[in-house]
C-alpha cells in the first residue's frame, strides 16, 4: 500500500490582493460608519466688502483650515471633497480698520452653514487683513525730442504723434504715489534717417496691484533732410559799462570892485 502526499496548492498574487482589497474597504466601510472624528479641513472662504473703494494689500486666503468634528462619512466628504461646499461669505465693514479675521465670529458662521458637523475652531496663519483705498490716476505720455538722434543734416519735420497720450492707473492709492507725473519715453533708434513709426514700451512702475492701461504706446513721426542750413542768429554783444559822468565844471565869477 503506497503512501500519497498531499501538496499545498500554491497562493495565487490575484486572488491575494483581492482579499487584502476586500478586507480594507470592509474595515473602511465600518470605520466610516462611526461617530466623533475630529479632523482638519480646508473650508472655501469668500470675503464681501467694497470693491469700488478698496483693495486688498496682500492676498486674501480662499480656504481657511477649520477643526471639525463629525460622522465618518460626512468628514470624508468634507475632506477630498472640500470645494463642492458652498464657500463661507465673510463681510468687511470697515476694510481700512480691520486688520485681522475674527475666528469667533467665523467659526459661528461656520456652524450656522454647516450643521452636519461640529465646528470646534478656526486655524491658520493666514488670518492678517490690510486694504487701502482704491485711487485712480491719470497721466501724460511725452516723447524726450531732445534725446532723438538724427543723422548728419536730418531734422523732424512734423508732430510727434503719441498714441494714447495718457495713461490710467489704479490700485493701492499708496502705492500709486510712486507713479511720476509724467511719463517721458525715449527713442532707442539711432542716426534717424526715415520717418518713425513704432510701437514702444513705457518705463512704467511694475507692481501685480497696480494696472495700467496699457504698458506700450504708438510713437510717429517725419524725418527729412535739412537743405538749407539753420540761420545762426548772432549772440548779443555784452553791455559796455557806463561811463561815470563828470561833474561839470563851474565858472569862477569874477569879483566885481566896488568904487567908492
């Protein structure tokens, strides 16, 4: 009677993952049923104030991180899919006086608009505020005709035309004071010879808060060839010093005798 062995079959890799898988979203499943998490999530901000009159300094932060705590499925969906909520509106009053978030007031408002979880606090550092008046400003566009270098016996025989002669500005009404009142633009051809015709680009400030405009300008021209030299009016002689006039001279009377 001959004794068989039995072999044990061989785990197949597919079939192993798939129970490892199955185990996890069982265990995934369960936890997530659960109460009282606590996490971090990132929760879409949207600040109200006046546009027309203010602007913000430095950039206002869209989401804001909100400690919560809640049912395992609602913070999941709060958690990687945090921008399918409605963003929080946050008025401004008075911009040019508030210098910080108030977390208090947020985190309120943050539980009025979402009830599903409790909102425990507001967190970040990202909770500084600065505005400043919003200042418009206009001005002129100049081409330096001094600075124009014309070749030997070529002169601008026209207007210099400037399109567009001036420039608007807006932004922060501090920062705006740094932009000159007027804005002079140099022709980088040299020894002109023909008319001109370009488009140029301005020595403006750059600054993301500050918009212009435009940033460039159409400068143009006539160049022609002087045929006649320039008449050369004579420098005016130097006055003479004024003589000192001499006293004049006065006639000695004669003395007249009396004879007795």
């Amino acid at each position: 009677m001959s004794l068989t062995t039995t072999q044990p079959r061989p785990i197949r890799l597919p079939t192993l993952i798939l129970c490892l898988l199955a185990a996890a979203l069982i265990w995934l499943l369960n936890a997530l049923n659960k109460n009282n998490y606590t996490v971090n999530v990132q929760y879409p901000i949207e600040f109200i104030y006046d546009q027309k009159r203010y602007v913000p300094t430095s950039p206002l932060p869209k989401t804001l991180t909100v400690n919560i705590t809640g049912n395992g499925w609602k913070l999941f969906r709060k958690t990687w899919l945090p921008f399918r909520s409605q963003p929080i509106r946050y008025p401004i009053d008075r911009p040019l006086q508030t210098k910080f978030i108030n977390t208090a007031s947020l985190a309120a408002a943050l539980t009025e608009h979402a009830k599903d979880v409790r909102v425990n606090f507001v967190a970040g550092d990202t909770l500084a505020l600065n505005f400043d008046l919003l200042a418009v400003q206009e001005v002129p566009v100049k081409v330096d005709s001094a600075g124009i270098d014309l070749a030997d016996r070529m002169v601008v025989s026209s207007l210099i035309n400037v399109s567009p002669q001036t420039i608007r500005f807006e932004g922060p009404a501090r920062l705006l004071r740094a932009v000159p009142d007027t804005i002079k633009v140099k022709i980088p051809a040299r020894r002109l010879a023909l008319s001109y015709d370009e488009e140029l680009r301005l020595p403006i400030p750059r600054h993301p808060l500050i918009r212009a405009s435009t940033d460039q300008v159409a400068v143009s021209f006539e160049v022609a060839e002087l045929l006649q030299p320039l008449p050369v009016t004579p420098a005016p002689e130097p006055a003479k010093p004024q003589e000192e006039a001499k006293p004049a001279k006065t006639s000695k009377k004669a003395k007249s005798t009396h004879r007795k």
